[in-house]
C-alpha cells in the first residue's frame, strides 16, 4: 500500500512508530506535512498539491495526526483527501466532532453514554446555576479548546468556582463546568480503539498534589485490566463520533464509568511502553484489512 501520515511534526515518537511499522511490512508510507499542502478545489478533479509543485495522488489511505492548532486547516486537507476517494483512517467530520469537547459531550449523551454532569452557559449571570446544575462545588472547569489539561481547574469552593468561571468568562472564553470524580483519585484510564476493538489500555495517575493524570503534567502510566463495560462504553463513544482511531479518556466513579474525552489523534508513546504492545503496527494491519484499493475516480488515475 501507499499509506501517508499527514501531520506536522515527523520527528514525534507516534510518527516515526507508524513509519517503521508501515516500512517492515513492505508498505511505502510518505510523512506529509500539512502546512505544505495546497489544494484544488475547482471543477470535479480534487487534488492535493505539495510545495515544489508535486501532486499527491496515488494514495491508498492517509492517516491524518492534526494537531489542535492545525485542525481547521487539517481537517480541510484530509477532507480533500476524501474527494478524491483515499481512505483516511479518521474522517474530517469525525476529527472535527472530537476536538469540539461540547459537541462530543452531547453527541455522547444523546445516546447514553455515561459522563460527568456537565453545564455549559454563556452569560456570567448564570454562574450560580451553572454550578448547581454540576452538583454544586468542588467542580472542574474546563476551557472547550484546551488540551494536555491545560486549561482545566479545580474550584474546590463555591466561591472560587464563581471567581475562576468569572474570569474565564471575562476573557469570552467557552468553558464547561462538571461534576468533580472525587473517587477518580487522581487518576484516569486511556482506552486505544481502532476500529471496534480496544487494542491496548493504560492507567494514568497525576503526579503528587495534582488531580489531572495528564503525562504532560508530570502524570505516570500503567498497564491496566480494563472491565467489560469500560470496554463497551469506550468503543460505544469511538463509534459514536466516527472515529476508527481514537483515545477515549475514562474516570472511574463510584457508578462506573464515565467519559471525559475522546482523542482523535491519540499518542503511542505512553501507550506502547505502558502496555509493550505494537500499537502502531496493530494501526498498519487494520489499513491493511479496511483501507479500499485506491480509487481516485474524479482524476482518472489508479
Ligand atoms: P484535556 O483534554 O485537557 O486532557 P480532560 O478533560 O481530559 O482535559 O481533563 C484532564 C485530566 O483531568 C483528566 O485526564 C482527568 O485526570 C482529570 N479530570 C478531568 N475532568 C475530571 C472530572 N470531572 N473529575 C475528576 N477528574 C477529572
């Protein structure tokens, strides 16, 4: 196969894993930086232009790897992608849905995925409501376009959560307000799918005075034995936004568990050294069984 990352950094771990990986199976696989993609969006012939004049035709499957900085601009070229008939492993639209933590959440809720009460408002004069509504202080609040756990905070008070959403709301930030997991202890679960099966599971544990178990916070990562219905739900949440590849980011609660994210580009490298597993290879073997033969219809080019 002709598989491409279409990314923008090729030097990170989760990159250079799926090269090797593409590589020993006998696959070519070109790293593709999207800033460096122009498109023709015209007539009925889509394709996709590299800097120094190159088309990038003849693919069999990307994998688009968009960082949030670049989703709009990454979406765009994986959705041109699309057009011209190339498999991608995640869509755009289902990019699109997963970077959107509100979106996600109600697209989740609508069928009854379990998640932490959630509220979300818009004028400061709803704060007090807003808070109640996610059960009332300690709350986490979290900017919508955060990532790595940067932009979440812990109000362990009514009072600081009504100055920390305030302030938030001064700077016209979008921010959800959610019931706090007291009982996570620190610690959350990252479930790999790809396709409709969890391919490896670990467990994050925030480091010492922290309760964000993000990696890039100082967090640590281990194997974990994940249960039946953690399962379930994880790969019910990947399917429900249309992601084949996703990072579904699970709490445990006191009533099981609950959803606090789905990743669309989610990273190897904790996964593989938590777990030993060869995620990525795992990734190239499920193109290799879905990804179609490469139909470029509106080119005419096989
Ligand atoms: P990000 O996308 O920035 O990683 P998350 O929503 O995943 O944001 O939150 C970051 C971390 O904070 C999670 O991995 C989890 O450890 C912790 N966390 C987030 N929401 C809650 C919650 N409602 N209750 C308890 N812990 C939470």
């Amino acid at each position: 196969m002709k598989i491409g990352i279409l990314a923008s950094n090729p030097n990170l771990y989760s990159h250079q894993r799926l090269i090797e990986a593409a590589e020993s199976r006998g696959h070519e696989i070109n790293f593709i930086n999207i800033r460096n993609c122009y498109m023709n969006i015209s007539a009925n012939n889509p394709i996709v232009h590299y800097t120094g004049g190159e088309d990038l035709a003849g693919y069999d499957a990307i994998i688009p790897r968009i960082r949030p900085s670049l989703t709009f601009y990454g979406t765009a070229v994986t959705r041109q992608f699309e057009m011209m008939g190339v498999y991608c492993l995640n869509e755009s639209v289902a990019i699109s849905r997963s970077r959107d933590k509100l979106r996600t959440l109600q697209l989740l809720s609508r069928k009854g995925v379990p998640m932490p009460t959630t509220g979300f408002a818009n004028s400061p004069e709803d704060t007090k409501d807003l808070i109640k509504i996610a059960g009332g202080a300690p709350v986490v609040i979290k900017l919508l376009e955060g990532t790595q756990g940067m932009g979440v905070v812990l109000a362990p008070t009514q009072k600081a959560a009504e100055s920390v959403i305030n302030a938030f709301k001064s700077l016209k930030a979008n921010i959800l307000v959610q019931e706090f997991i007291k009982e996570a202890n620190g610690k959350d679960l990252r479930c790999f799918v790809v396709g409709d099966r969890i391919i490896a599971s670990m467990q994050r544990t925030a480091a010492e005075g922290e309760f964000r178990a993000n990696v890039h916070l100082g967090g640590s990562v281990d194997k974990v034995r994940i249960t039946p219905t953690e399962r379930k739900v994880a790969v019910k949440a990947a399917k429900i936004l249309g992601l084949r590849c996703a990072g579904v980011d699970i709490v445990r609660s006191a009533s099981g568990p609950k959803i606090l994210e789905v990743n669309s580009s989610p990273g190897l490298q904790g996964i593989e050294q938590a777990t030993g597993k060869d995620v990525a290879g795992m990734i190239i073997e499920y193109l290799e069984k879905n990804a179609r033969p490469n139909k470029v219809k509106t080119t005419g080019k096989g």
